[in-house]
C-alpha cells in the first residue's frame, strides 16, 4: 500500500497521508513518499495548488515508536543512520513546502501529534475539523522537537506559548488550536472535506505567480530588516506587473468583470 496517495484534479494536489490503521504515523517509507510527492508538486506546472490530509481516523499522530523501538540497539551504540535517513527526507519535504511557490493547506482532523504538527506548520493555510485534537507531544518520548516545528511556533504563536507546548506537550482543542493562530478556520467534521475543496478550487484558479511572491515576502520578513523588505517587495510587485494575470486583474477591475487568471 502506498505510503502517500496523490489525485490531481483542475489544477489542485490533494496528497492524502495513507497509514490509517496507524493514524498515519511517521516510518522510513511515509518519509521518501513525503520527499518525493513534494519534490514532483514542485516540478508539476501543472499544480497551482496543494492539499494535505490524512487517510482515516487522524491526520498524523507522529513518527512510528515501533520504528524508533527496532533502531534502539543500533541508537545506543551510537549509530543514528536509521533517524538520519528519515531526517534527510522529511527536513527535505520541509524545505521544499516553504520554498515552493504554490500554496498548501493542511486539512486536519482527529490527531495531530507530534510531526504532524510540524507538518501543519509547514503549510501556509490550515482548516481543522472540530474533532482534531493536537499536542507537540515530543517531550513524552523523550524527545525534542523536529520537523521545523521549533523555526515555525515562536513566528506563530510566540515564544512563550511555543515553550508551553514544547516542554509541557500538552493535548488541546480545535478552539485552542485557533485562539493561539495555529489554524486559520475551525469546521464541523462533516463539512471538512467540502470547505477544503471549496479553498483550494478558489486558489487554484488565482493569481499563482501573485501568490509566490507573497509567499516568499511573507517567509522571508521574519529575517528581514524594512530597507530589505521595501526592496523585495518592489522587486517582487515588479515581477507580478511583467505577468499577464497582472494585465488579466488590472483590466477585469476596471471592466467590473471576474479575472480569469492562468498562471503567466
């Protein structure tokens, strides 16, 4: 069974995490399947926008103890080739969904522990179903956090509160995951899968090369001093201006008329 299942349908990427009957926990083969679907969404043209779920009762209740469990021999002696090899795919799967210029919305229910919320995080839009339920949860194994969750949680939410969730890995609520800025809508369970298509069917036909460059200004302002800000933002709207979504937005507003954006 494939550890990551795509469908691509008008423009929207829906990869669905695919271990249900372990709530999709993190092993070896989910790992190269993450890497890999990100890298292909990447060199898709085609794909204007990225959804990610999980199969079954939770979208991902974190790495896979029966894996850690079978390396700990090899762990003790020092030997961390097994966790680096997982390490080289999912920070690789990080570094691609901040980079790539498309937009990603996690659609999140049911359990999202450990790297699947690193993995939330990492997405640029998040809808949760009323019955997710999240905790960092890295400290109970022993464990420090992983998956860029520790770049991601004090941009978010503070540093603070990001404290509490590492050292503490409490459990909380859709409603709590929403106060802290940690999601962007709270649905009922049932509407989950419609609202998330409405979202992505809505970006999917927008402005894309927009869409990149705000992005990037977004990302990369956490480490920017304003002159440098100013200056991307100008490179960047100069960029946009070239495009003919801009010619396409420019002449429906003063037409009074929907654009019709394609992505050049």
């Amino acid at each position: 069974m494939a550890a990551i299942v795509t469908e691509k349908e008008q423009g929207v990427l829906v990869m669905t995490l695919n271990r249900p009957e372990r709530l999709n926990v993190l092993d070896p083969h989910m790992a190269t399947a993450l890497h890999a679907a990100f890298n292909d969404a990447a060199a898709d043209s085609t794909v204007r926008c990225i959804v990610v779920r999980g199969a079954g009762d939770g979208f991902m209740a974190g790495g896979d103890l029966r894996f850690f469990e079978q390396s700990l021999q090899k762990l003790s002696h020092g030997d961390h080739r097994p966790l680096k090899a997982i390490f080289d795919d999912v920070h690789g799967a990080i570094r691609v969904m901040y980079a790539l210029p498309k937009p990603i919305i996690a659609c999140v229910h049911g359990a999202v522990a450990g790297f699947g919320v690193s993995l939330m995080t990492a997405c640029d839009l998040v809808i949760a179903a009323e019955d997710a339920v999240f905790t960092l949860a890295y400290c109970h194994i022993g464990a420090s956090p992983d998956g860029g969750s520790t770049f991601a949680l004090p941009r978010v939410i503070g540093l603070k509160r990001s404290m509490e969730l590492g050292l503490l890995g409490e459990r909380f609520d859709a409603d709590r995951a929403l106060s802290l800025g940690l999601v962007n809508w709270v649905v009922p369970a049932e509407q989950l899968h419609a609202r998330t298509r409405d979202l992505a069917a809505r970006l999917a036909c927008g402005p894309t090369r927009a869409y990149a460059n705000t992005k990037m200004l977004l990302n990369a302002s956490l480490d920017a001093d304003l002159n440098q800000q100013l200056d991307r933002e100008q490179n960047a709207f100069l960029d946009c201006a070239g495009s003919e979504d801009f010619a396409e937005g420019v002449d429906a507003f003063l037409n009074k008329r929907r654009p019709r954006f394609r992505g050049r």
